[in-house]
C-alpha cells in the first residue's frame, strides 16, 4: 500500500470539477484521517461509488479538508464535516449525484455517506460517519466508505447538537489532515 501524494501544498476549497484521480480497476483506496481527536482508517468503495471516492480522493489531495471543523455532531446518529464554512452550507464548487448499491445500506455504525440537501444531486464536500445503523438512510445518501480502524476516536469527536453543553465555534473538533492510501489488486 503506497500513500499518494498530494497536488497541492496548502488547502485548496474552490474547484469547476474534480480531476479524475482514482483507478478503481486497478487499486482499492483506504483513507487516514487525523483529527483533533485522533486518527482513524476507513475504506474507500471506489467500486459501488467512483464518483463520491473519486471526488473525496481529489479534494484530500488538495487538503481541502484540512482544518475544517465537524459541523454536525448528533450522538447516536451521526458526525458531519467537509464544509470549509463550517455553518453545513458550504462545499467545493460543484455537484454530483446520488450513488447506490443495492448491496451497502447504513447497516452498521462507522458507514461513510455523502451529505446532501433534499437534492439527490447536490453531493459535494460535506461526509458524515454513521454512530449507529441508521436505516432510513439507506438507498437515499450515497455510501463510499466504512470505517476500519479507530471508531473510538470517531465516537470522541465533541457533539454539536443532542447534549446539554454542545461544543460550539472553536471548541468543535478538526481535520487535521487526510491520508490517501492505494493498493494495488
């Protein structure tokens, strides 16, 4: 496994499109990602959904996703970054649709889903990780990855919302990097 290097020095948030940077014909991807909590390992499903990994790749190389705050942190249902503004309204300068698998459904904690509006086209930046099988997600938020190591650090992350005392401006949890990982098969 070889970690890809990155195309930019510092955090780019403005993009027309995503490059094409995935071959998911030849390589499985995994994703490192350092938080102000800890590090944590998830798979890539650069085969059920090439464009949301494809997407999610691209910006991590560009360290889009460096600083940014977890906007949405709801115990029990789910972790929501990726927004540069840190309000949830926020993403890269582009779109892209919905992607489903009949087989991947939000079965079990630790998945990773695409945000949207009520838009199915309006993927873009934002991803939140699942603490909980959520079911009625299934089949309407594109799913693109599972996380495969350090899920306590994911269930550490500071809520936002749900709690008496929610962390609010800068005592919400960051990214502080994202690591991408090819694998030849």
């Amino acid at each position: 496994m070889q970690a890809l290097e990155y195309l930019s020095e510092t955090p780019k948030h403005n993009f027309r499109q995503p490059e094409q940077v995935i071959d998911p014909e030849k390589y499985d991807y995994s994703a490192e990602i350092e938080t102000s909590k800890g590090r944590f390992t998830v798979e890539l499903f650069a085969k059920e959904a090439p464009t949301a990994v494809n997407s999610f790749v691209f910006l991590a190389l560009n360290r889009y996703f460096e600083g940014i705050v977890w906007h949405r942190v709801i115990p029990g249902f789910v972790a929501q970054t990726g927004d540069p503004t840190g309000t949830g309204t926020g993403g890269p300068g582009y779109q892209f649709g919905l992607e489903v698998a009949p087989h991947l459904n939000y079965d079990r904690k630790g998945r990773l889903g695409m945000a949207r509006t009520q838009n199915p086209n309006s993927n873009g930046s934002q991803f939140f990780v699942t603490f909980a099988p959520i079911p009625h997600l299934s089949q309407q938020y594109s799913i693109f990855g599972q996380v495969s190591e350090g899920m306590e650090v994911v269930e550490a992350i500071a809520p936002t919302e749900g709690v008496p005392e929610p962390a609010r401006g800068g005592a919400r949890d960051k990214i502080v990097s994202v690591k991408i990982f090819a694998k030849s098969k």
